[in-house]
C-alpha cells in the first residue's frame, strides 16, 4: 500500500478465536535460480471454540502467484474460491479436511526481509510478525499451532545445507540429481505444535562450529552455530555464551531443552536481532559474531545477552506463546527479564542493572510521554511490526520484575513452574501469565494490572519530615495524560528503599534491623513512617524497583552522600545523574559557567576516581555525562545547538579540571595483553573514557597519544575508542586515521558499520554534509538494515545537534532517507521515523522544519511508515 492510506484497525476488543485449526503443515520448498514453488497441505478442523461456525476458510497471503489449490484430493475450481486483497477464501468447507496449495514466490526481489529472502547468496527466513504469508497461504495468527514437516529442496552444489524447524528426519538426492552439482532434499519435523511466525528455513553454503550440551536429564543436545565461512573464527563467544544460557535456564527456571539439535545461523541481512524460530534460531550478524580485533567489548556483551534472549524463548515464547498479538509483551517483556537477569549474573549486576535503566530512561521513556505512546498491551493496531517497541520489550520487562519483587524470587519460581506446566503448547494472554502469580502468592494483582493496559510513565513525588524520632515519608503518585488516555488510575507501584544517616550509614527500619524494605504504593498518596534516631537521607527507588519518574527535592549534600556511600549501584548512578543534570540546568537556564559547576562537583568526582579500582565499570558508569539527547529531554522547548554548547563546555572543563586524574587513568588501566574477562573490559571502559576526556580538552600531546592508541590497539575496543575521539574532536590525525581504518576493513561488514556510525555521532550541523556524501559511498548499502541504522540511525537519534541542524539540512536529508528506504524496507523505514517523535517539543522554527519534512515524506508513504507519520504530526 503505497497511495498514503492507513491500513486497516486490528482492535484487541474485537477478538476471536480462529474458526479453523491447522494439527498438521507439510511443506515442500522447492528452491530454483530466480523463483521458488512452495506446496503446502494443510490439515484443517473446525475449532470447536468458535460459535459462530463460519462455512468459509480465510487464508492470509502476500506476493504469492497461486498455481493450484485442491481440498481432499481435489482440484477445486475458480468458482470455490477468491483472492482478493491478501486473502484467499475457499467457500463452503468441511468440518475436516485437508487443503493443498502450489504457490510461486521470487525471494530474490524480497528487499523487504520478510519471509523467504536472500541474503549474500544463502536463503533464509524472517516470519514474526506476518512474514509467513510470503510464503505460504495459511492462517498467519499466533493462536494457530501446528505441528511442521518441511522439507527443503535446492542444487546441491551452491546450497549443500538445508535447514529446517526441529530435526532432520530424512534426505537424498532428486532422481536427476545424482551427478555431482545436482539438487538434494532434507526433510525436518518438528515434534512441537507451533505458530507460524516460528518458521524458519536456511538454505546455503556455510561453515558450522559444532558443539554438544548435557542436559540435567541426561540428554545430548547437538549445538550447530553457523556462518559464513571466513566468519567461523567468531563463533566462539556465541557457543560459550548459548551453553551458559543453557545451565542457567535449568538452574534458575528448571527448563531443559527439548530438541535434539539447536541451531544458530548468523545472517548479514536482518530487520531485528535475532529471532527465536523453533530450534533454527537466526541472528543478524552483529548479534551472534564476535572477535577481539573485529568486535568492541560492548558488543561482545551484547551477544552473549541476545544469545540467551532467544535461547530462553524455548519457553518463554515458543513451548507458551502468545494468544494474538496484542499480548507480544508476554512473551518479549517475560524474556527480557530472564535475559537481564543472566546477564546480571554473568557480569556485574549492578552495572547491567544501571545500563538496562539507563536505556530505559533515555529512550523508553521518552516514547511512552510522546506521540507514540502505548499500553504494554496496545488496545489497537495497524501495522503490527510498528509495535516491537521499547515499551513492550523494555517497560513490559520491568512490569515482570516488579512482580518479581511483589511475589519475592522463590514463590515467583513457583509461579513460574504453573505457568509453564498450565500452558505448555498452548497461546495464551497476559492476564494468564498474571493469574498464576495471583494463585502462588494469594495476592490480588487486579490493580497491577493496569500496568498492561495504562500507558504513559508514572510520576512518583516524595515528601519527607523528621519529628521527635519518627521519619514520615509520603508519596504520591501521577500519569499524566497520553495519545487516547486522557484519565489514569492509580497503579500498584513496588519502592524499595532505604534511610541513610549523615555518615552514609544505613539505619535499622525496624525491630529486626532490616536496613531495606519494599513499601507498595497503590493509591493516590500514602504515608509510610519510620521511627529513627536521626534525620536520614533517603535512598528511593533501589535498583529501580518501578519504571517510574521520581521527584524528591534532594539537596546537593544527600546527593553527594548517596554518590560516595550508598551500597545500591542504581542510587549511586542516579544521586551523579542528578547532580550533573542540576549542573546542566544551571548553565542551560541561569548562564552560569562550566567551570563553576565543576568546581561545586570536582570533591565528588574525585572520590568515585578514588575509588575507582573496585570496579573500574561501574566507575566508568559514574562519570559519565548525560547524552545530548537526555539532557534535552528536561529542558522545553528543546534547543538542541544550545543544549549542545552547555554539554560540550562542562565536557571540556570537567577534562581540564581532573586532567592529571585522566591522564593517570590511561597510564594505570593500560593492559600488555588483552583479556576478555569482566575486569579488563571494565578497565578498558575507564580508560577509554578518561581517553575522551582528555581529547575534549584537547590536552597537551592527546593527539599524538591517540593515533598511537589507534595503531598499536589490542582490540576493536581501543580501535574504535581511539579513532572516535580523534574524530568526534577533529584531533590532527583524524581524517588518515579514518582512510587507514576503511582500508584495513573494507571486507568486514559490521567493523565498516562502527566506521559510518563514527562519523554519524560527530556533534554539530557539518556532520549533516559529511552523512549525505557517505550515503554515495560505494559500501553503503539501502538493502543492508544495519549500514543504515550505523549511519542514518546515528545521526537521527543519537546527535541531535546534527539533526535538528539550524538550516534544516538534517531535516531534509532524514526526509530523502524515508522515502529511499520506504520504497526497499517499509519496517526499517518506520522504525526510523520514530526518530521523529520528539517533533513537538523542538523550538518552534525546528519544529516547522521537521513537520515540512515530514509532510512531504507521507504522501505515499507504505502503511507501516504512514502509519507513525501519522501519530507523530498529529493526524
């Protein structure tokens, strides 16, 4: 759909079960040079949960040519049936019977990733949300399970592995095909009912690291991790970081795995992540490869993160699956949890618990307070690939941990257990999931639950007084009004907390000399009392126990106490974020200098740099500044170019001002060798940050030092740390620093990718020329989502200076990006646009310029792009 209107509603209130069941697929998918036939027979039965008895069958279906259709045998003639509008109707059907299809489908023009495609010569798949009806025609819900047999059929030369769901079961030769480059066949059978959207095929010619995992059964469980054949040397970490996930999914949730083989493939061209596919996981690349001297730290940890994101969904979304879309965040927000609390106990917790709120802050906060704002559980829909958003992934995470801190972590296990054994092989909703944590616990979550259906995020205000011994701390609680919800209610909202005296001691909250409680805030406004010897400073909202935003008036001085004392990683962060946001204001608001706020934070700074050693990441976490982006979140209307003067001035002074302490720290942290476990990444993190301070202040020798680190770098990490300050900071050096690094990597994609996002996030309007010239480079790539999220995706939202650029160039080249892309990728164009969502907050002149930029671009726009075009100018 292309003439600019909005596809049709899908409303979670007019559900229905589907009238047909589907026990059985068979599939056989003929690959051929330029096209491929795929038949599908069905097994159907009409589902007794359907009162209504509908007499007709409704097949979903896009870009498929239809070469015959028979039910029962049958050739069924043009009278019995009608295609029209992606759906296929066959009329006046039986209870049971079985429906066969001959479909022609061409997976060499599918740039849009959807379905069946191809990619740098192999053919893979991409089926949530509707890529399946690119396929096949079939009822393409989350609520129809079926069991698969596929079999797989392509030349044996060019694509010697054919993948499958579950396990191979059979394979040969075709009758013509024994001579040698000839075609072949494998046929695989998944023993577990599945939706759709888990399909996965792979067909090509790709080296495989081989692995086997124990379960605590007994069971040996083969691990196929596969690649491209010159990536096979970064398959390592992904083997080591799935057998982790493994053990650990046993021992923390008691889930072993249930096939006999579980597989990886990496592929370059990839909308999403990776996706959780029955038993053929498939992954972008830049999730599943990893290597030293291709790879940065951060990235390393985000591969052994997404490797167990979609490992966990054995369970948590494939064994259960979700009713219907509007419950995704059943099974994405349940998995994330569980990934989070891996990676928490992989790594530091309390820096993956500062990172993962940071996120969340920073990003999916701002969405649920704009124009995209939506329920956990959206009400309604167009395009529902338009809502794989933060909020259902991230929000709907912490929705599941605060049960998780309401229930505690032993009678959540227990919840967990009934909510795995109740609905195995089943699809059910949220409110199943909530159910069984209300049995275990015997609590009554029914006002919890508005944390699925209320969007917006809740504002927490904390007002304390201390008289005569007794310590009263009140909250309230507020939403304000979002997109289609103009009234909220009170939520149930878990806060942890504790009470500080002036030493930064905790103090005892009750007879039992717990130094830490849980107080639940479900009305309006509460008042909780504490009876204590002195006037403590409050440390609120531990470990983020709510995705809330907290107001308390904190004086600088409980601030810095916090900072220097307090045992919870995420107050610690917070009390520096608070500070440094205050600062920020002071120079934004009040034209107060840089120098001077540093010099009212330089005692506090130089501690966390004391004690900096005990863990060098989370030291790393405490110094640095809030982006751009974040401290243009609380300043209205938003001026980026002034927000960016503010930001790069306190940069620069806090360089300038603990100079020898940044310089001590790239002497100390320097390692002979690398190493790849948690305390050399942390150090390497402080070094590099200490590094980027100093290029800031564009200290005495830092050019010369950086182009050494760049040349003699140990790793991707001090590569492209080095050559990013050299270049954000227009450091001598710069510009044959980033020819060297072209060349060095031309041929590895996802390096090349870290090459375009540095030029991308250099401050300030030049970098807008810079972005149109690379968009003719000859290694970029509209076809390849992750070259145009490194580079337009950088400059849209992670430089607002850039993009927000006074002349509106940014606005125009974000314009002529869209309609590029929207014409190859309409789902990577959407998510693109919502780097638009902050439209109505820019001052105004900005905001005209976007919204012309914007206007012109939906004229035409696909239904997925038109569709967030449309929320975000208010249509």
């Amino acid at each position: 759909m292309r003439d600019g209107s909005p596809a049709n509603v899908t409303r979670l209130a007019d559900y229905l079960p589907p009238a047909y069941l589907v026990p059985r697929t068979h599939l056989d998918v003929d690959i051929r040079d330029g096209h491929t036939l795929v038949t599908a027979t069905l097994t159907l039965e009409r589902n007794p949960a359907r009162d209504d008895r509908p007499e007709d069958l409704v097949l979903d279906g896009e870009h498929l040519e239809l070469l015959s259709l028979s039910l029962d045998g049958a050739s069924l003639p043009a009278s019995r049936y009608r295609e029209a509008d992606g759906r296929l109707t066959v009329f006046a059907v039986p209870e049971c019977f079985e429906l066969t299809s001959v479909v022609r489908i061409e997976p060499e023009k599918n740039t849009a990733l959807e379905g069946l495609y191809r990619s740098n010569g192999m053919y893979c798949t991409q089926c949530e949300a509707e890529g399946f009806r690119r396929i096949t025609w079939f009822p393409d819900r989350p609520d129809v399970l079926s069991r698969f047999t596929t079999t797989v059929r392509a030349d044996r030369e060019h694509y010697p592995l054919l993948l499958s769901n579950g396990n191979p079961v059979a394979s040969g030769e075709e009758p013509e095909g024994k001579e040698e480059g000839g075609r072949h066949w494998v046929t695989w059978e998944d023993p577990f009912p599945k939706p759709c959207y888990l399909f996965a095929l792979v067909a090509g010619d790709l080296a495989c690291l081989k692995d086997t995992f124990t379960t605590t059964s007994g069971r040996e469980v083969a691990l196929h991790l596969y690649a491209e054949h010159r990536d096979l040397d970064k398959l390592d970490h992904a083997m080591v970081s799935l057998k982790k996930a493994m053990a650990w999914d046993e021992r923390v949730y008691g889930r072993e795995y249930d096939l006999d083989i579980f597989q990886i493939v990496a592929v370059s061209h990839f909308n999403m992540g990776a996706m959780e596919n029955k038993g053929l996981n498939i992954f972008n690349t830049a999730c599943v490869l990893a290597h030293p001297a291709t790879t940065t730290d951060a990235a390393f940890e985000r591969v052994e993160s997404v490797v167990a994101h979609e490992y966990f969904h054995n369970w948590s979304g494939n064994r259960v699956t979700c009713r219907d879309w509007f419950q995704l965040s059943l099974k994405e927000g349940f998995t994330v949890f569980r990934d989070q609390e891996f990676s928490s106990d992989m790594n530091s917790r309390a820096v993956v618990r500062v990172e993962n709120v940071n996120f969340l802050v920073n990003h999916q906060f701002p969405e649920d307070q704009g124009p995209l704002a939506h329920p956990v559980r959206p009400a309604q829909y167009q395009k529902i690939d338009n809502f794989y958003t933060l909020t259902v992934y991230e929000k709907g995470a912490e929705v599941v941990r605060m049960q998780h801190e309401l229930l505690g972590a032993r009678d959540f296990r227990r919840a967990t257990d009934l909510y795995f054994e109740r609905f195995d092989g089943q699809a059910v909703t949220c409110d199943d999931f909530v159910a069984c944590m209300e049995e275990v616990s015997g609590r009554d979550l029914s006002g919890f639950k508005r944390w699925y259906s209320q969007a917006g995020t809740p504002i927490v205000s904390a007002e304390d007084r201390y008289v005569d011994g007794l310590y009263s701390l009140t909250l309230s609680q507020h939403t304000p009004p979002t997109p289609g919800q103009a009234d909220k209610q009170p939520l149930m909202i878990p806060v942890k907390l504790a009470l500080l005296d002036p030493q930064g001691k905790p103090l005892a909250l009750n007879d039992q000399g717990d130094t830490e409680t849980v107080v639940i805030l479900e009305r309006a406004t509460q008042t909780f009392s504490f009876p204590l010897p002195v006037k403590p400073t409050p440390s609120l909202l531990r470990g983020f126990s709510a995705p809330v935003i907290l107001r308390y008036d904190f004086d600088e001085t409980q601030l810095q106490t916090l900072l220097a004392h307090d045992s919870d990683g995420f107050c610690r962060w917070d009390a520096a974020q608070r500070l440094y946001f205050s600062a920020l204001a002071r120079i934004i608001e009040q034209g107060e200098s840089a120098e001077q706020q540093l010099e009212r934070l330089r005692p506090a700074l130089e501690g966390v740099i004391r004690r900096a050693a005990e863990d060098p990441a989370q030291a790393a976490l405490l110094l640095t500044l809030p982006t751009e982006t974040a401290i243009g979140d609380r300043h209205s209307p938003l001026d980026p170019a002034r927000v960016h003067r503010a930001a790069h001035a306190f940069k620069v002074a806090l360089g300038r001002a603990l100079g020898e302490d940044w310089r001590r720290l790239a002497e100390s942290l320097r390692e002979p060798e690398y190493r790849a476990d948690g305390d050399a990444m942390g150090k390497r993190r402080l070094r590099m940050l200490a590094l980027a301070y100093l290029g800031l202040a564009e200290a005495d020798g830092i050019a010369d030092y950086l182009q050494r680190t760049f040349r003699d770098a140990a790793c991707m990490t001090e590569e492209i740390g080095a050559l990013g300050i050299l270049v954000s900071n227009g450091l001598d050096g710069a510009e044959t620093a980033l020819e060297q690094f072209a060349e060095r990597w031309r041929d590895e994609a996802l390096v090349m990718d870290q090459w375009f996002a540095v030029q991308a996030a250099v401050p300030g309007p030049a970098t807008v020329a810079r972005a149109k010239a690379l968009m003719s480079h000859p290694a970029f790539e509209w076809t390849l989502p992750n070259r145009v999220r490194a580079l337009i995706g950088t400059l849209v939202n992670g430089n607002p200076s850039a993009f927000h650029a006074e002349d509106g160039s940014g606005h125009r080249l974000f314009a002529e990006a869209l309609k590029t892309l929207d014409a190859i990728n309409p789902q990577i164009a959407a998510r693109l646009g919502n780097g638009a969502a902050r439209l109505d907050r820019l001052r105004e002149d900005l905001s005209t310029s976007l919204r012309t930029a914007l206007s012109e671009v939906r004229e035409g726009a696909s239904a997925n792009l038109a569709e967030v075009l449309d929320r975000i100018l208010g249509a």
